[in-house]
C-alpha cells in the first residue's frame, strides 16, 4: 500500500456509521510504549534512534501480529504526503515535523497506526467511527499484548508503563472523543461545557490535538490521568462523562430547533449556498461551513446529503488532501480555487 | 496561595513566562486570568503545565537537582527544563520527587492497570543480575577470580536473554 491510496479509501472513522454519530466523529485510544533497553528518545543519539526504528520495523512488518501492517519511514516520504497522514489522524504534526528516523505502520482499513520514534519508542493508536471506546480499547490491547511477545516494554510494577513525559506513566492510556458540538458553541454554552470537563480531569482540544484551536465546532475530550486507574476503570469514566455532553448538546440542538428555526435553517442553507457556489474558498472557511451544514444534515433540514460525504469533506478539503488528489502542489491562493472546486464537485452529484 | 491581582480568591494560574530572558511568575485566580486576557483553554502546552506543577527549582543548586541517571546522565533539573525524562531508569534515581509530581499530575503514584505477561519473566532476570553483581564484586575482592569467571559467563548469557527482545 502506498500513500496515496488513501486517497481511494476513506477509513473507517470516517464513515459516521458508529454508535452516537450524529455528535461523536470517532473514538480514539492510543498506548504509549518504550522499549527497556534502549534510552527515551530525548537523550538518543541519531545512530540510537536508527537502531531503535529498525529494531521495531522489523517485528511491526513481519512479526505474528492481530492485524497486518504496513511501514513507512517518514523520511521517504514527501511533504505532502506526511500532511496527509496527520489530516488523516494516522500521525501527529509533531511526527510529521520531527526529524532522524522515525515511522508510522499502519493497518489495512486505518483504524490502526503504529508511530516508532514519537515522544516515546511506540506510540499505538486506534479509530473507531462513533462511540465505541471498548471496541477500540479491544484492538489495541490484543495489539500491545501481541507486540510484547517480541518486544520487551519499559515497565515497572510500582510506575507502569515508564515514559518519557510523566504525564503518560502508568496505562500509557490517552482516550479520545472527537465531537461536533455546534448548538454548544451556537447556544454559548461551551465555556461550561469546558469548565466542568476540567473539573474533572479532561483536557479538550481542538480537532488536530495538542495546542490546535477549536474549528468548525470539533472538540476532542481526552482524559488527563494515566496512572492509579486501571484501563477499564478510565474507559468506564468516560462512557459516563460522554453522554452527558451528547444530552445536552441534542438538547440545546432541539431548543435552536424549536426557539429560533427559521434562523437555524438561515444559517444551515446560506453555509449549503457558499459551499455549492463559491469559487474561492479557505480551509478555515471551508470547515465552519461544512460544521453548519452537518448540524442541518443531521436535523434533517438537508436532505440528500450522505453523512460519510459530509464526514469526509472536512478532511478531503485539508491542504495535504487537495495536493494529493490534484497529484500537484499547489500555492495556498491556488488551493483555495481548487477546493472550491472539489467540493462544489462533490455536493453536485447529490 | 491567594491571587497576586485581586488577594481575595484561591490562586489556581501559576503562569511563568520569558521576558528579556528573565524567568517571571504570576499566581491569579481565575477571574483576574480572564481578565488579563490568559486563554484558559488551549494555549498550554504539556511542558507548561509540567512547568506550573513542579516545584519551584531552588536557584538550580539545590542536591536534589544535580543528581545525574548514571545510565542517561540527565539531572532532575534537566529534566525540570525539558519535561520529558532520558530513560525507564530515571523513574528510580528521581524517585522521590517524581513521587510528588505524579501525586500532582494523577492525584496517584501507583500503577493499577495493564502488567506485560512477560515483565514476571523479565523481573526474575534483573532480579538475579542484580544479586550476580553482587556476587562478583565480592569474589573479586577476595580474588576467587575462577568463580569470578563463571559469575561473568551467567551474568552475559542472562543479559542477551533480557537484551533480545
């Protein structure tokens, strides 16, 4: 598989066909590994850090594991294509960024990606579409358990799983729920939403992670604590704390829908018009739009539009995507031509 | 500690910032945060909160903080710097202040999840290295250098065992 036939398949995450869809984009786990003999990568040297990402390779490409990956070295990758693996979720920017040898091994329908040489040796990672944080918890831990048959984890009974940040020790375990909360943030309800999550130890991030800003409505909700619970007790945590936001973001969506429609269905069919019409149109635009139309999409106030189209658009309109789709790059001025035109393609044959 | 700004409420903002090269510290509540146009949301990065979380480096001279991983060589002021530690063995050397910055970070300084099906396996062996070592140091001492000899073959025959996975 190479990279860009991502571009024919659209991952399983993106579908919007889990559980609790009409709010929660994906679910997503990830376990953070480092290898005992080897030192964390902060103090690797470069001829370290190559030993490290071969060592890994190997047993990630041949190794008798639950799912069959494939490796790419980041380095023999281009630009482009590494700013596709982060819009697609199968990377961090920082990854993508970073430099000396490092990787990404990555499962037959995406919901599986393996970084070598992040933070940490190993970073794993599951997407689910929807809700499913015991489904996804599942894979990665049948993943872990099969990777420690070939690979001896830094551990230690009283710490854990011993990482580099402190803030990962113990489970390794980051949870997070990407959701779309645009009555939230219509109803300026979205301080509060965010003051209690605080509250109780979540963090919540913008739709690419760490130190993004919030757009087009996505917030990811991720636990803080990785140490003193156990994996399920952190995953029951969540499956408490979750529905609640979907509760009231439904709720507040239903109070829009009944205090103020003709307004609501202004602002669902002006975002349509703009994406149907335009001939320019930036990234930043592109994604408020296309969050005001999901709310209307999944109120039925637009019919006809497939939510994995809808889903889809948001990334298939991202900069790494667009580039690869037109098999060119392109200036920032000439994307935004280009994506307009994408998606006015797009939401035609609807 | 109370907020710098207002001396009412509960300071829960310690923010630290570069000014001319100058470390500066603030403590505000909440509130005067807001209002002195602090993001409370998103504009932290982990080694920030890291940062507001660890205890105050003592002028950098403080013993604690010179101590060095004999395996990695970073100090625990190092470590303060970069937020991130050098290997699974400085989770032994910085053992007691990292015990009051995970107690802060998680409110919990012991492990109860996941443990690897071979780390029984694995801790036998570094068990048994370690009381080999030992061992050898005092053979040598008394120059037994033949069981010396054996002790060395058991302890490299245990070490690849461990060093290859």
């Amino acid at each position: 598989m190479k990279v860009e036939d991502l571009l024919s398949q659209a991952g399983e995450w993106l579908k919007g066909t889990g559980p609790e869809s009409d709010i929660v984009i994906s679910s997503r786990v990830r376990l953070a590994r480092n290898l005992r003999r080897f030192p964390f990568l902060t103090v690797a040297s470069a001829s370290v850090r190559s030993e490290v990402e071969k060592f890994v390779r190997v047993r990630l490409e041949n190794g008798k594991l639950p799912r069959k990956l494939v490796y790419w070295g980041l380095d023999d990758l281009s630009n482009v294509e590494r700013t596709l693996l982060v819009e697609r979720h199968l990377i961090s920017r920082e990854h993508a960024q970073a430099e000396g040898d490092r990787g990404v091994a990555v499962g037959p329908d995406e919901s599986i990606s393996i970084m070598v040489n992040e933070e940490d040796h190993l970073r794993l990672q599951v997407i689910r579409s929807g809700l499913q944080l015991d489904e996804a918890y599942d894979e990665i831990d049948r993943m872990d358990t099969a990777l420690e048959g070939t690979l001896n984890f830094a551990y230690s009974p009283r710490f854990g799983y011993l990482t580099a940040c402190p803030t990962n020790v113990g489970t390794g375990l980051r949870i997070s729920v990407m959701m779309h909360l645009p009555a939230a943030v219509l109803s300026k309800q979205m301080d509060k939403v965010l003051q209690s999550l605080q509250r109780l130890n979540y963090t919540v991030r913008g739709f690419y992670g760490e130190g993004t800003s919030p757009l087009g409505d996505f917030y990811q909700v991720s636990n803080q604590i990785t140490l003193g619970k156990s994996e399920r007790d952190i995953i029951a945590e969540m499956k408490k704390v979750i529905p609640e936001i979907l509760k009231f973001e439904r709720s507040w969506r239903h109070q829009l829908l009944s205090s103020e429609p003709k307004r609501l269905e202004d602002r669902v069919w002006r975002a349509y018009g703009v994406l149907k019409h335009a001939r320019r149109i930036t990234s930043e635009e592109a994604t408020e739009l296309l969050s005001a139309l999901r709310l209307g999409v999944y109120l039925n106030l637009v019919t006809g539009i497939p939510h994995k189209l809808i889903n889809e658009l948001f990334i298939f309109t991202q900069p790494g995507h667009l580039q690869k789709v037109e098999r060119r790059s392109l200036e920032p001025d000439e994307r935004d031509t280009v994506r307009a035109e994408y998606i006015r393609r797009k939401l035609e044959g609807v | 500690m109370n907020c710098e700004k207002c001396h009412k409420n509960h300071a829960t903002y310690h923010l630290t910032a570069k000014e001319n090269g100058v470390m500066k510290e603030a403590h505000l509540c909440e509130e005067c945060a807001r209002q002195a146009g602090v993001n409370l949301k998103f504009n932290f990065t982990i080694g920030e909160l890291l940062g507001t979380l660890m205890e105050p480096a003592k002028g950098g001279t403080s013993k604690a903080n010179q101590v060095r991983c004999p395996e990695c060589g970073i100090s625990y002021s190092e470590f303060k710097t970069k937020a991130r530690l050098g290997c699974a063995n400085d989770y032994e050397v910085f053992r007691t202040e990292l015990l009051r910055l995970l107690e802060k970070i998680h409110g919990s300084t012991s492990h109860a999840g996941k443990t690897p099906q071979t780390v029984d396996a694995q801790v036998r062996i570094e068990n048994e290295l370690m009381r080999l070592k030992r061992d050898l140091e005092s053979v040598v001492k008394s120059e037994d250098f033949e069981k010396a000899a054996q002790i060395r073959d058991r302890i490299r025959s245990l070490e690849t065992e461990l060093n290859k996975k």
